[in-house]
C-alpha cells in the first residue's frame, strides 16, 4: 500500500470517510513530516492530533491543515511572521479556519510568511527565511511562502494562505503547487491580521486542482463579522472537465509580450501550455489591458496606504511587544514600533502615511483609485469577449536567497504579473505548468468575479493533460 | 523625490523612531519608489471615478440587535500592561503627557 503521505489530501480525507483509514493516522503522519521540517516552513505545530472520533463522518475527513501564522488561532501563536507578535495567542479564530475546522480539518501548524504579508519572498520573516524545496538556495515565494513550501515538500497534506497582491498565486508558482485566489469578499476576512483590507483575501495552496476546490468549498460564505463577505451565486464544485473545448482564452500583450520582463524559460513554458490548451479546445487570442502595466504602481500606493492605516494598532498598548520610552506615551509608541516592526513594513508604513498625508492624498492615493478603476474596466471589456485571461503567474522562477533583498522595486515587480487581478477583485488560479531549469513554473488563469468553480474546471483539465509531477520533492 | 525633513515629519506622524541610518536608507529607497510610481500621474483620468469597492454589492448590514463579545479578562490577558478595575479591567500606560 502506498505511504499516507503519497496520497492527495481528497484522496486521504475519501480513505477516511469510507474506513480505510484512522483520521489520526493521517494526522499523525503528516506531523511526524513536519516535525522533519528542515525549510523553516513552520512557526508553530500542534503536539498531538485532536482525536475527533467523529472526524470520519466529516467532509474533510480529519485530514489536518497548515495555515499561515497571520489566521488568528485561538490559544496558538499567531505572529504574522512580526517580532511585534512574537508569541501571541489571540482570543478568538478566524471565520475560515473555524470553518475548515467544522468541516474536519484540524490545525496542522502555523506557517512561516513575509512580515505583514509585505513580500515576494518569505525573506521579511522576523522568523526566518523559508527555503525552496526543489533548491534550498533559492526562495520558495511569498508572503505564503511557508504554507507552499510545506505542501510542495510534503510536511502538509494542505494548507491556507492570503494574497494581497500576489500572496498565494506567486508562492504556488515558485513551490510548484496550485494556488487560488477568490473573488475579493468570497472568504471573510474576521480574524486574518489585516494588511490592505479591500485586497486581502484568503485562500487554499494544495498538490492539486480538486484539492484546491474542495478546500475553497468549504471556506467561502458571507460572515456577519467581516462586512465586505458575501455569498457566492452559487457552491464551488469540484472540478471534472477533461477538456477546454469551446473556452476562449486571451493573451493579454501587456502582461505577456516583450516589454513584460517575462524570463525565456518561463515563457517557453507559457507558450507550450497555450498550444495544450488548444489541443484541448481551447481558442487562444491576444488581448488587451491597456492599464495593467500601471498596477503595479497603483498597488504600491493603496496597499501601503491601507497597511499604514491598518498597523497603527500595532503600539504597545494593547498585546503584542512594548519597549518603554521615556516614561511617556508617544516615546512608547514610537519604539515598540521602531523594535517591532522590520525594515520592509517600516518602509510601506512610511510610503502609505506619505500617500495619505496632507497635499499629497489626491495626487497618489486618489490617483492610484482611479487607475484601479481602469484596471477593473480592462477586464470587463476582456471578459465580453473571452472567457478567462492567462499568463504566467511569475516573470520568473524562484531566485537565490538574498538575490532582491537590496532592491525593494525589483522586489516589488515579483507581483506584476498578478497585481492586476487583485487590484479588481477577481478570482485567479495558479497552477505548475513545467519545470524551467529544474524550477517550477507557473500558469495563471483569471475570470471575472465569482467564477471560481469554471475557472477549477479549466485548471483541472489542464492539470490532466500537463500530469506535472512533484513527487521528487516530497521524497 | 523625498528629503530629509519629510522623512522625519512622515516618521513622526507614522509613530516611528527611525535611526540615522534608517533615517538616510529611507529617504533613497522611497525616492526611488516614488520616481516609479509618479509615472501614473502622467495617465489621464479626467473623469474617471476613484474605485471604493471591487464587487457590485449593496450594503450588507446586519440587524441592530447586541450580541456577546469577548469577556473583558479575555481582552486584555495579551496586554503588556494589563489592569484589573472594578469595571473589568483596561490597558496599562504611561502619562500621556511629556517626561518631566
């Protein structure tokens, strides 16, 4: 019989629904792997599993969950990757963990992630860096970098993360793991710890496209807690499509075409996938977005405003880190925040309080609103004519330890390909789509709000076709 | 393009105490952000409405009605300086005022 760890994570929870398997066993040996864990992929692990012996009638059959450190997770410390966290245990957890804990996915571990979510890289840790495992030199992604790094190795049979502005999609691409990002609203956002609250959304990171929906299924839903949830028209499904015949795919140039800064090796990729896709019956045209080469800047003005708004919580007062100053309030706040924060989210705090500052808001922030605006109409008039928008999830394949930590733009540009999607709220779906030099690729597929389950159905019949195998590094 | 005296009146609004070094490093890294990230103003967008939420919902606004919240030793057990009062308890700080 094959090894626990062998199976996909639908595959063990079915195992268990129909008695084949203990619901701890699974536990068990995903947590004997995590304890192995020589990544830096987790911050956190449970001792022991729950024992539910009512696991087996529930949907997700008791197979256990990693989820990033920023979810809020009663009694286990939740430090979104921030020293100004170290070793806090909140009170209460979050609407989406709670709900895969109802639906028999106990808490694995926490996983290790970008400081705040700001990064592409897992680098910003006060924790650590996470290490890829198809190459231990190399970055595995970010800020979910923990959560893929654990998947693709192994350690987790699946796992949560949240994508601001690339979070998810871009790690999975790097780890070469399916990543979804859904609809803005689709998942609540009570208890994640907020970075730019009108982008941040949670999501799964999984070995394969059914894991992905049948996770995402059970997330979804409006939540009286998180105003902007709301429900879907109608439930994720788990996909089957076996080909893409009649879907029309646009290639949008701008994100794509020469000036995109897309790697050779990613784009061979890329274009093989493309001529797959229209062997599976798909028709593949160009597109356009005229204003997606300006998300990026649009990104890195809103996101750091909202976060700048958002981290002023962060002062000493009430959990977390203090450092007393001199014996009076604003001393105290200034450096708890000046030791607690690291060099990246003192550098977004400064550039979102500069946008939002006097004389300056309606030239950057109300600027950056506009262009989003745009952004959103872009896709629109995309969507009347195609069914979904492809590209590659990432310019590039994951890049050495310390190769952009000195460079915040090139940093930044990690999330060019993925930004836009963010910036108007609509879901997209990374998945492996080849190796480049023995390093992931990934492909990304966007459509417009709330077609998750077309866009897992497209992502699955592709995943069929492209049979990518990762086992070698969950060996 | 960002100077020395508008990162330390940013850092003051923002509650950070930046050092000299951090206080230099910021002041190239932003200037270099921002020399980006000018490049949309050169965009028109007469007319166009700033976005204020991505997904065409109406407010979703639950009924007025209270509701249990966390219990108060619940709230502050994560406080550096928690502080028991008759009414529950609060959160420890020093003066707001300036040092003697």
């Amino acid at each position: 019989m094959s090894k626990i760890t062998d199976l996909s994570a639908a595959q063990a929870a079915t195992a268990v629904r129909e008695g084949q398997l203990e619901a701890d066993e699974v536990f068990a040996a995903y947590l004997e792997r995590a304890r192995g864990d020589e990544l830096n992929a987790f911050t956190w692990l449970a001792e022991e599993p729950p024992g539910w012996g009512q696991a087996g009638r529930l949907p997700l059959g008791g197979v256990p969950l990693a989820v990033k450190d920023l979810f809020c997770t009663e009694g286990a410390p939740s430090q979104s990757g921030s020293r100004i966290l170290e070793g806090y245990r909140p009170p209460y957890t979050a609407t989406v963990v709670r709900k895969l804990q109802d639906a028999g996915a106990p808490l694995l571990g926490k996983t290790n992630q970008d400081e705040f979510a700001m990064g592409s890289s897992t680098e910003n840790s006060a924790f650590g860096p996470v290490l890829n495992p198809w190459d231990r030199r190399r970055v595995p992604g970010g800020s979910s970098g923990g959560s893929a790094a654990a998947v693709a190795a192994g350690l987790a049979p699946w796992a949560i993360g949240t994508d601001t502005g690339g979070s998810i999609r871009q790690p999975a691409a790097l780890c070469g793991v399916v990543g979804v990002k859904p609809t803005y609203g689709a998942c609540s956002r009570y208890g994640m710890i907020a970075f730019a609250s009108s982008l941040d959304q949670a999501g799964p990171l999984t070995r394969d496209v059914t894991d992905a929906a049948l996770l995402l299924s059970h997330m979804v839903g409006h939540d009286g807690h998180d105003a902007t949830s709301l429900d879907l028209p109608g439930p994720i499904e788990l996909p089957r499509s076996e080909d893409l015949r009649g879907l029309r795919l646009g290639v949008p140039e701008e994100l794509t075409g020469s000036e995109s800064g897309v790697e050779p090796g990613v784009r061979d990729c890329f274009e093989a996938l493309l001529a797959l896709a229209e062997k599976l019956g798909a028709s593949v045209a160009p597109c356009r977005l005229p204003h997606a080469p300006h998300a990026l800047s649009a990104y890195y003005l809103i996101a750091p405003a909202e976060a700048s708004a958002n981290l002023a919580r962060f002062d000493g007062v009430r959990y977390g880190l203090r450092v007393d100053g001199d014996a009076d309030l604003l001393s105290l706040y200034e450096r708890t925040r000046a030791t607690g924060f690291g060099a990246e989210v003192k550098r977004r705090i400064m550039l979102g309080t500069y946008a939002l500052s006097s004389g300056y808001y309606d030239a950057y922030y109300g600027t950056a609103q506009k262009v989003r605006t745009k952004i959103s109409e872009d896709f629109r008039e995309a969507f009347a004519e195609f069914d979904f928008v492809v590209t590659p999830t990432s310019p590039w394949t994951a890049f050495e330890l310390g190769a952009k930590t000195e460079d915040p733009l090139a940093m930044y540009l990690n999330d060019f390909c993925t930004v836009p999607m963010s910036l108007a709220g609509i879901p997209a779906v990374s998945i492996p789509c080849g190796l480049s030099d023995g390093l992931p690729v990934g492909f990304q597929l966007a459509g417009p709000a709330f077609s998750e389950s077309r866009l897992l159905d497209a992502a699955f019949a592709l995943e069929q076709a492209i049979d990518f195998d990762a086992s070698v590094v969950r060996a | 393009m960002l100077d020395r005296a508008q990162v330390l009146h940013v850092a003051r609004l923002a509650r950070l105490a930046l050092d000299e070094d951090e206080v230099q490093r910021m002041t190239q890294e932003l200037s270099k952000v921002l020399d980006h990230i000018e490049k949309i103003r050169e965009l028109d967008l007469h007319g166009v409405p700033p976005t204020s939420h991505v997904v065409d919902v109406t407010g979703s606004l639950r009924s007025d009605e209270p509701t249990p919240s966390l219990p108060p030793e619940a709230a502050i057990a994560e406080a550096p300086e928690p502080v028991q009062t008759p009414a529950g308890g609060g959160f420890g700080v020093p003066s707001p005022g300036q040092p003697q």
